[in-house]
C-alpha cells in the first residue's frame, strides 16, 4: 500500500460535495484513497476509477484549463499577442485523443490520464452529434479567451507581471495553510494591476454563468494573500465566462473573509467529528457518511454505481461538479 498520506484540506468544492451527499464526499477523499493500488480493496479500486469520470462539459472545461495554462507558462517574457490558433490546434487535437480514450475504454489502465465520458459510461455513448457540438463549444471558449480583456492581458503584459499560473504539478501554488487548516483554492492566473501593487486574481469559467457569492471568491483572496504576502484589500476577483462572454468582478474580498472563514471553520468541524482516526485523517466507518435522500441528485453522481443507485435514467453533470 502507498505511504503518500490523505491530507485534510478545505475547497469550496469539496465542500459542496460534502453537504450535498456525505457519502460521495467519502467516495471522493476516502474510500476511493489507495485504490490505485492493485491490491486495494474491489470497493477502493471502484471508488478511484469512478472518481475520475467526467462529462462532455467537464473534459471541455479541462482541456481549454490545460491549454491555456500551458501556454501561459511557456509564453514569452516580452508581450505578444493571443496565439489563438495554436491553442484552438492543441485543444482540438487533445478533444479527439480523449474522446478516442473513452470510447476505447483506456481508463481501465490508468484512469488519470485517460478520459472516462460519463456519458459513455453511464448513458450508452456520446452520439456524433454530441461530440461536434462539444468541439464547436471548446472553440467557442477559446475565441472568448482571446477576445476577452484578461485573456489579452495575460499575453500583453511583461511575463514578469504574471504572479501565479495555475500548474497541476505546483502543488504549493494550490492551497495554503488559514488558521491551521489546508486551504485549496488555485486561481487559473493571478496577474498584476496597473497600478503595481495590486493583484487581479482571474478564473476562467467554460460553462454557464452562475451568480458566485463573495464569501466563494473570499476563499481565492484568503489563499492568493497567504501566498503572496499581499493584503486581501489589494486583491480584485474576477471570473470570466469565455463561453458566453461574461465577466464578474469584485473588488471588495474583504467583506467576504469572516463568512469564508465561518465556512472553513464549520466543514471542518462537521467532517472531523464523523472520522474515525482525525489525526491521521481516516474515515473508518462508511455509515457516518450517508448517501443523500434526494435520489435525483444521483442521477448525475459518477459513483451511482457504487451506491447501486442506476435505476433512475443517468444525467451529464455538468462543468463544475468536480469532487
Ligand atoms: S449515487 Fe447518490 S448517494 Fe451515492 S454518492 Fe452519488 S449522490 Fe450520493
């Protein structure tokens, strides 16, 4: 069995997950931990390979993060302009890889690395129809990246002036220790204002737009001014929905902080108390995390087949139901 140790953390997600359905946040963080593990319980190898399925609009939504994350990271230190095209090639080219991944059903060799269509899996294939219509919307995305202002910006500025670029190998540039409690809460880009003393934390949103509270983009403010040593009234916020073109901004993280920390305070409070072992973060008894009552909630859940709950017909979740 592996040594890597489960690390308690907070994220607003994983705290969505948990409140939604206990139980799909143990299948999550717990009883899917070490099930990449040949000799790992049936339950815990289910539990990993379920854990990675992802709909049409999550794998759009990580194929345009991964490309423009890799092509903010390797961008020039001079300005230049968006390199659309190349980032539409490399999108488009991954989309097909993946879909060929999924359809192929790689994922029962490494499930990481090769998609896992929950439509495939679960509603019997994505039809040809679905897949052209995912492709025009992942281009769709990057136009809005190219023609929004942060997208521009982030290519148009000195490369020096970017201060955080969401890289999935960084992990330290992911969470950050708030009052004793791991915080995950990585920004796509954190870019400097013009002023040069404050920060423009930036998410890009591929599906549709949704009203995000304060206290959620708190959250970003608390970790990005731990990280950077900048006080919360220098931070800004944004998301920008390059999909649809729209663009939220909030200047003011501050009046979000005390919420965001009673949020913090409470998740850990509620899943703490149902582990069997808190110091060593093990949830030894499945029971203390019930499945939710509200079925319908099962039916865009990828572990329904965990939970036997496949009666009711499936539906794709949608882009941000990660964890
Ligand atoms: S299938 Fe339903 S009960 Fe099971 S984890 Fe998913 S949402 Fe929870």
């Amino acid at each position: 069995m592996s040594d890597i140790k489960n690390e308690f953390a907070y994220s607003w997600s994983r705290a969505d997950a948990f409140y939604q359905c206990p139980r799909r946040f143990y299948w999550q963080h717990y009883g899917s931990w070490n099930g990449w593990e040949d000799d790992a319980p049936a339950n815990a190898r289910l539990a990993y390979r379920l854990k990675h399925i992802q709909s049409l609009a999550m794998l759009i939504g990580e194929i345009f993060h991964a490309v423009v994350g890799r092509a903010l990271r390797e961008r020039p230190e001079r300005p230049s302009s968006v390199p659309a095209a190349a980032l539409h090639d490399s999108a488009e080219r991954i989309f097909y890889e993946q879909l060929a991944a999924s359809r192929a059903k790689s994922w029962r060799t490494n499930p990481k690395y090769n998609a896992n269509l929950f439509e495939d899996y679960y509603s019997g294939g994505l039809t040809a129809r679905e897949s052209q219509e995912g492709l025009v919307a992942l281009h769709k995305c990057i136009d809005g990246f190219a023609a929004d202002g942060f997208g521009r910006r982030a290519f148009g500025v000195e490369r020096a002036r970017l201060k955080m670029i969401d890289d999935p190998a960084n992990f330290d540039q992911k969470r950050a220790l708030i009052e004793g409690v791991i915080v995950y809460a990585p920004p796509d880009l954190v870019v400097e204002g013009k002023d040069g003393t404050s920060l423009h934390i930036v998410d890009w949103k591929t599906g549709r737009h949704r009203d995000a509270s304060v206290v959620q983009l708190a959250v970003y403010g608390l970790v990005v001014s731990e990280l950077r040593g900048v006080p919360i009234s220098r931070l800004s916020a944004h998301l920008v929905y390059v999909g649809h073109g729209q663009h939220d901004e909030c200047a003011q993280l501050s009046s979000g902080i005390e919420e965001a920390k009673r949020k913090i305070d409470a998740f850990v409070h509620d899943v703490q108390e149902r582990l069997t072992d808190v110091e060593r973060n093990v949830a030894g008894d499945i029971e203390r995390f019930p499945m939710t009552t509200s079925v319908f909630k099962c039916r865009s859940c990828k572990f329904r087949e965990l939970c036997g709950r496949t009666g009711d017909p499936p539906l794709a979740p949608d882009e941000d139901l990660a964890s």
